[in-house]
C-alpha cells in the first residue's frame, strides 16, 4: 500500500518575483551579446569568437536546466522512501512513531503465519503493532480489523523466518500492546483476499445447498458446526429455534436453519467479531433466499452383467422414491443400515437427504426406481458414511461405486478422514472399506464395528475396467 499525495499539495508554488528577474536577466543578456558582436565583428577573428560564444551560451544554458530539475524533484528533507501503510483512522498517531531496532535478516526460508491480537481503541495502537513486528522481521502480507466496542481485533497475515519462534512472536506482540493473541500457521490459500474468498463461498453455496456447512466452516476457521433440527426424530421439539437476527455470544453463534432448527456454531479457542457474525448471517440469508437446489449432473455406469445404472446427487425431493426403497429392503438389510428398528422411516429419511446434515448420492435403474442410497454426514468435525442397498442388486460394486465417489466428495471438502458404523457380520461394508486402498483404524464395541479411513495423502482413485461412464447433463 503506497500513500498518494494529491496533486494541489504536491504542485510546487508559483513566486512571479522569479519570472521578473529571469526576465530582465535575459534582456541584458541579449543587450551585452548585442555590443560584443558589433565591437568583434569587425577584427579578424570575429566570427570565430561568435561561434565560441554561441557554444558556452548553448553549455551554460543545459548545465542551468539539468541543475534546476535535479533540485526541483528532489524529495523533502526527512524522506525515507519506500513504503507506507495508511493507519486506519481509530489507529492514527498523532505522534511520531519511533522505528524499532531490526533484528538480524532472515536468512533461508520462511513461513506464512495467521495471527490475530485485540488492541485499545487508541491512537498509534495499530502503528506500535507494525513497529514490533518490523522489529523481528516479520513481513505484513494482509490486514483486517474488527471493531469492537472495548477496542479492536486486528488479523494480520503474516510472513516470518522460519526460525522465529511462535513464543516470540506472541511476548513482542504483547509488549506493543496486544491481547488475547492467537496465532496458528497458515498455508499459501490464505493468501487469497478476503473479499474474493467470500465470494467464492458464495457462489459454491448458490450452486449447492449442501455447501452451506463447509462454506462455513472456511469462512470462521477451526469451528465446530451443528445443525438442530426443531423436531427431534423421534417427534419431539427440541426447543431450538433461532431469532430471525441470530445470536451472538462470543465463542457461540446461533443462526436460524432456513430448513427449520438452529445451525450451532461453536469456536472455543476464539471469540467471534461481529464483522465474523455478519458474514456468516449473510450466507445463511443467501441459502434461504434461494431454496432447495442440487448440483444437476448425473453419471451413467455399466454394470458387468450390462444393465446400465445412473448416479446422481439426490435430497429432500427424493423423500418417496427413497421410502419406496426402504419398504423393498429386507428386514436384515434395513438392521445392517441403520443397526436396530426404524421407528419412523419418513422422518429419519427426511433428516438424511437434508442438505443441511451432508451429501447424498442415489443410484436409479433405466426406469427410474432408486435401487441405492449412499451419504456423506457431517458429524461436527467428523465425517461418516453410510450406505443402503437394495438386496436384489447387491454384490454388484453398486456400494463400492457409491463409497468411492463420498469418499473423493470428503476429500475435495478437506476432510481428514471419514468413518463408518457398521456391524462386524456385515463383510460387504467391511469389504467395501478395505477396497478403498486407504489407511483403516477398526473399532468393535458389543458387536458394533467403526472403520475410519485416513484420507491425507491418499491415492488417487482408479475406475474399475468394467465401469464405463458417460456424463450427461440434465
């Protein structure tokens, strides 16, 4: 950021006493120039004298131009040079700043760090923050600040030697005057700009409802998001429900659920900023002014046996076509599914193709009959899958099909790992899992088995030599 100094201030003045004297100084000058030339003009070597004089005239009037510029846009006594960064007007400094002392120059690599401190609400507040950091040679890539009514949090990006330590950074900060400081490392997306990283949450929450959550989620950093439904599967209220405006209170926001209930936002190791809470109400607000929407593409598999399947993205809309699944399902199957009776079919299945609570993938014949469902469930910082499949088209990859692209869906989310809970007599989730070519932890309490896959790092996914897909758009 450079300071820009507007063009009346920066013109230099005009004195008409100059003009005057270069005026009668010229006058004479062409006056005695005038008498020399008529007294030498008559001697032998006169026009060789004039020639002389015309030079040293030409060289006196290029050295007098050259100085006069030179002078003329020299800086002002007392400029530094280099940059400057325009202090926000509850951070100006009447008062010179003085400079800190540098530390030695980084030597080798770097590393970017986010850091956030509160400060007064006071003038140079902001400046002796800058000094400190100049002071351990630490680099201002982004600011941002958040007023409060106590004072200010102000968000830097930072670039630092990577030898400087984060207790360092931390002690320094506090010195100039900072609180409450957090710091954590930052990687090369967080270079993005702040307006231009919201927009594109934005645009992903138009384009898809179930965006929602992890727009979110990278918009407030490390927090933990739960959706509450009004209405408990069982049919009971559960009391959750949300003002219109929202609530803020200080590590907890709550939001109203434009599907019903209250999305419950929780980060306890940092306060959210009312600059934070508008953003994230204003996402909310951009999800209920559009409605229901999924992504509208579809993939077309061919089964080894030749029958063709299509995949989709599927939700709320497919409340009857997945019912009418459940009521095809085997009793066996349906207790594999979801480990016991499902008292209420229509309500939990409504909570399962919710946008609000993950992803959900469907698997339809020629004819259009749901043969398969298959969901990616946020569960707070956590992820799971689950899968049903119909008994009449089971062992046919359907479900490894379906595990395959939730999986790939968690990844591109950033999800470190996802699990899944299943019983331990049931081989084809457990076969399922292991096809993944993933790292698996295993868990088995009273006969119930939890398999998380580590997803860091994980290969790339290969299409099996039988599936043949074809995309189309509807």
């Amino acid at each position: 950021m450079t300071d820009v100094t507007s063009s009346k201030s920066a013109r230099r003045p005009h004195h008409w006493r100059h003009d005057l004297i270069e005026l009668a100084a010229l006058f004479t000058a062409v006056v005695v120039a005038d008498t020399i030339a008529k007294t030498i003009a008559k001697g032998p070597d006169g026009p060789y004298l004039l020639v002389f004089s015309a030079i040293a005239l030409i060289a006196t009037a290029t050295f007098h131009t050259w100085w006069a510029r030179r002078h003329s846009h020299a800086p002002p006594a007392g400029h530094t040079g280099g940059r400057s960064t325009p202090v926000p007007p509850h951070h100006t400094s009447p008062q010179p700043v003085p400079a800190a002392t540098p530390g030695p120059r980084p030597a080798g690599e770097t590393v970017l760090w986010r850091m956030r401190t509160t400060v007064d609400d006071t003038p140079g507040s902001l400046a002796a923050l800058c000094g400190a950091l100049a002071g351990l040679r630490v680099d201002i890539l982004t600011l941002q600040t958040h007023p409060l009514t106590d004072g200010t949090v102000d968000e830097f990006l930072l670039r630092a030697p990577a030898g400087l330590p984060a207790g360092d950074l931390a002690r320094e900060i506090a010195a100039a005057g900072g609180r409450d400081t957090w710091t954590e490392r930052a990687d090369a997306h967080d270079l993005v700009d702040t307006p231009t990283r919201v927009l594109g949450l934005a645009t992903r929450t138009a384009l898809d409802a179930a965006e929602l959550p992890l727009a979110l989620r990278r918009l407030l950093g490390r927090c933990t998001l739960h959706s509450v439904p009004a209405v408990s599967l069982t049919g009971r209220p559960t009391g959750e429900q949300a003002p219109v405006e929202g609530v803020l209170e200080e590590t907890v926001m709550k939001l109203r659920d434009p599907s019903g209930g209250t999305l419950l936002i929780e980060r306890p190791h940092l306060p959210f900023t009312p600059t934070e809470f508008a953003r994230a109400r204003a996402l909310v607000e951009l999800d209920a002014r559009l409605g229901p929407r999924v992504p509208r593409s579809s993939d077309v598999l061919t089964l080894p046996e030749g029958n063709e399947i299509t995949v989709r993205r599927a939700d709320q809309r497919d409340l009857r076509a997945a019912r009418a699944l459940h009521d095809r399902c085997s009793p066996r199957t349906l207790a594999l599914r979801y480990h016991g009776p499902v008292g209420d079919a229509d309500r939990y299945l409504d909570h399962l193709l919710s946008p609000r609570f993950g992803r959900t993938l469907a698997v339809q014949t020629a004819s259009g009959r749901l043969v398969a469902l298959g969901h990616l469930l946020w569960d707070g910082d956590e992820t799971e899958v689950a899968l049903l499949v119909e008994d009449d088209w089971q062992r046919r990859g359907i479900g490894s099909e379906l595990l395959g692209r939730l999986v790939a869906m968690a990844e591109e989310t950033g999800c470190a790992s996802v699990y899944a809970v299943t019983q331990a007599s049931n081989t084809g989730m457990v076969a399922a899992m292991r096809a993944l070519n993933l790292p698996l932890d295993y868990q088995i309490e009273e006969g119930t088995l939890v398999i998380t896959a580590r997803l860091a790092g994980a290969p790339p996914r290969t299409e099996r030599p039988h599936e043949q897909a074809r995309q189309s758009e509807h």
